[in-house]
C-alpha cells in the first residue's frame, strides 16, 4: 500500500502506524512496537504526537516519502493464543511461534526462547491446525475474525504490544489541497479516528467472553505474570536508542 501512495495510485490509506517501520527511512517507527512501552491508547497517541518525537516523525516521512495526516484510532492490542497455557517465560521455550514480520517481535520472541516464524495471515489458521507452528501473537478480535479458536486453546491477554491506526496520504495531493482543504481533512480524520477507537473499545469489551464461550481459555492476571515478562524483556532495545530513533526517547515516552 505505500508503494501506491507514493506513486500517487492511491491517495489515502488508514492502517497502522507499525507497519511503517517495515520500509526502509521507516525504522524510527520501530518504537512503536516495543514491549510493554505504552500503557494504554491515549499513552501511545500522546506519546506519538508529542513534541518529543515530532523531529524523528518528520525525519521518518522524508526518508519514506510517506505523509501522515493524523495519528488516530485504537486497535486491538497483541496477546497470544497457543495450545498449552503460557504463564511465565520459561514457558516460551521451544515453541514454534508465528509472529509479524517485525524487528521488534522476532527479537522479543527469541529473547523469551520461542522460535519465530514468519507465515501469511491467509496461511496461518491451516499452520496451526497441522502443527506447522504451535502459536501465534496477534490480538484478540483477529483471533476471533480469524476464528483461530477452532485450532487454539488459550488465549493469554499479554496486550504486550500496541498499534494506532494512522491516516497516510499521498505527499503531492496533500501539497496540492488549500490550508482550508487540509484543515477539513484533518478534522474528518480526527472524527474518524475517534468513531475507530469507540468501536474497536466497544468490540474488546465483550470479545473475550465470546473467545470462551468458543471453548477457548482466556489467561489473565494474576495467574498470566505480566510481571515477570517485563523484567524478562526489560532492556531488550537500548541499543536501539539513538540508532533507530533519538537517543533517550524510550525513557521519555515511558515517563509521558
């Protein structure tokens, strides 16, 4: 999708924000997929759109040659689903794990002993199924669109990471609108985004009932020992900080 947005074959695009750290200038954006770093949407935007990263958000765009209008609506955030109960790190070992195609995870995974493996979300109900791989990391409403519940029997509510959906728009139309036009689309972005996040709050309500009432087991704390995970991965990317984004920024947006 950004290879169309730059070749102005699309105009605007609504998807999240971790992705873009995929694509080479995007790497800055590595630290929106770090561990246990936000605490929640309204953290993770705050954060994103503060004055702090403004500098590293605009080196990003230059080197992408992407355009982002607004930065805005919640997503699900990650947990986990296999066929044993993970509690605690140790319990990673040797599993077989289907993950994004991301820095960030495949690190976090082999820190905690899994084998990461990389496998078309197409691909992955039928993976599970015969074993291919024994988990995977998404959250929980693609978990139930995916309906992984028919070859998984935990759910562990890790919501170890975090995404926020964000408006792309193609550089040269964006250039083109008025100061009036821009104005406009930043405030129906903005209503969207807000409309995103209702509905999505409203969805994450309810969805792990539903995983259970599927058959699934949902794992939580305190049994799921989020703490421990922490002090596990704590760490993990200070070599990171002031390679991939400015130096200091993960303790500024850990302390926002």
């Amino acid at each position: 999708m950004f290879t169309q947005i730059k070749t102005n074959d699309l105009d605007l695009v609504y998807g999240g924000i971790n992705t873009m750290a995929f694509i080479s200038g995007g790497e800055a954006l590595e630290i929106t997929a770090i561990p246990f770093l936000y605490r929640d949407y309204n953290h993770m935007r705050k954060a994103l759109l503060s004055d702090k990263f403004a500098p590293a958000l605009e080196e990003a765009q230059k080197k992408t040659g992407l355009k982002i209008l607004n930065i805005t609506g919640d997503t699900a955030p990650r947990g986990l689903t296999s066929n044993k109960k993970i509690a605690v790190p140790a319990d990673f070992k040797g599993v077989k794990i289907r993950t994004a195609a991301s820095d960030t995870v495949v690190r976090t995974m082999q820190k905690l002993g899994a084998l990461p493996q990389q496998i078309a979300l197409a691909d992955l109900w039928m993976a599970l199924k015969t074993s291919v791989v024994d988990a995977q990391e998404n959250g929980a409403i693609t978990v139930e669109n995916n309906s992984f519940f028919e070859v998984q029997k935990f759910y562990m509510k890790t919501d170890y990471i975090r995404d926020i959906e964000c408006f792309y728009i193609s550089p040269s139309l964006y250039a083109k609108l008025s100061a009036e036009d821009q104005k406009v689309l930043l405030y129906a972005s903005e209503e969207a985004g807000a409309l995103v996040t209702k509905l999505t709050q409203e969805q994450l309500g309810s969805v792990y009932s539903r995983l259970e009432d599927a058959g699934m087991t949902v794992v939580m704390e305190p049994e799921l020992r989020l703490d421990l995970f922490r002090i596990e991965l704590d760490g993990l990317f200070n070599d990171w900080d002031g390679s991939k984004w400015p130096k200091g920024m993960l303790e500024a947006f850990a302390q926002m």
